[in-house]
C-alpha cells in the first residue's frame, strides 16, 4: 500500500505538464483507466497515473527517468501499464483514442475508452464498474459498442495467458451488462 497521496484531476494536469516541460522529441502519452476518469471528472480521485508511452526508444529512455523524478517530486505513484496488458485490444482501438492535449512535444491521449472499459471489467472490482458505468452514463462508451468490441476480442481472450480465464470475462460482463440495466441503460 503506498503511502503517497491519491491523485485528482490537477495532480494529473501538473503531472503532464511538467513531463512535456522534459520532452525533447515527439512522442504520445496515453492515459489509462482511472487516470481517465478522473481527468475527465467521473471520479475525483484515483491512487496513481497510469501511462502508456509512445516514442522513440531514445526519448522513452529520457520520459522514463523524468517520470521516476517526478513520481518522487511531485508524491505520486505512476504506472506504465496499456489495457493491452490485461485483454486482447480490440480493432480501432488505436483510431478511437480520444486526444487530450500537447505537453511539450509530448502529445497525450485518452487510451481508446472501449479498451479501457473492457479491462476494467475484466479486472471486475465494483470500483472497476462504477467507472464503466460513469462512461456509459456519460456517453462516451455506447453498449452496442462495447458489446461488439467483447465479442470481438473474447475468442482471443486466454490464448496467450493461463491467467486470462474467457468464462470468468464473459461472467463479468454479464455482471457489468445487469447493472447497466438496473441503472436503466439501454441496449
């Protein structure tokens, strides 16, 4: 358990702002899972930055010890971690991430939110949910979309890992797919 301070929405922004003030090269930045939802005010907290970096190998060297001194600096916890960690990516993905802004030379990125959802319920915590549900709420994730990318990735899901169980996901889908209509979602 860290002992540093969760991070709200203006933690995230300095964050990003000091990080494109160490850039020297093009690169993008995409924010992943609760990076998002808080940065687009759907939760005001979360417990680190999660990242996924996007550059040369020389200037991803550079972001990686800018990142390391400014974890310390600034007290926060970051993680470079993509939904592709954790599930399949379904296709478009990279197409749908949703632009954020420019830091430096560093441009940052929503990671494709229908990625982000679906390893978020593949995680299944209720906070995990709460957060795909504030995204359909919201509309930036539509059902029908979400259900065609699960459907989509489920027949690749565990094909490279014994820790990604298809029956669990689909479980969990399920799980998400009740709460939306007991929220009244729609279909």
């Amino acid at each position: 358990m860290s002992l540093r301070p969760s991070v709200d929405q203006q933690r995230i922004m300095e964050f990003l702002r000091q990080l494109g003030e160490q850039s020297r090269a093009a690169g993008r930045i995409y924010l992943v899972g609760g990076s998002t939802v808080v940065f687009e005010g759907y939760r005001s907290r979360t417990l680190d930055i999660d990242l996924t970096l996007e550059t040369s190998p020389a200037e991803e060297e550079r972001l990686v010890r800018a990142l390391r001194e400014l974890k310390d600096k600034l007290s926060v916890n970051v993680e470079l971690v993509s939904p592709g960690d954790f599930i399949p990516l379904p296709s478009g993905y990279r197409e749908r991430s949703e632009f954020v802004g420019r830091f430096g030379g560093l441009d940052v990125f929503h990671f494709d939110l229908y990625s982000t959802a679906l390893s978020k319920i593949e995680r299944g915590t209720e906070q995990d949910f709460a957060d795909v549900l504030a995204l359909l709420k919201a509309r930036r994730v539509e059902w029908a979309t979400l259900e065609q990318c699960f459907h989509e990735i489920l027949p690749r899901f565990g094909a490279h890992s014994l820790k990604q169980d298809p029956a669990d996901f689909e479980k969990k889908f399920r799980a998400l797919e009740q709460k939306w209509r007991a929220a009244g979602g729609s279909l």
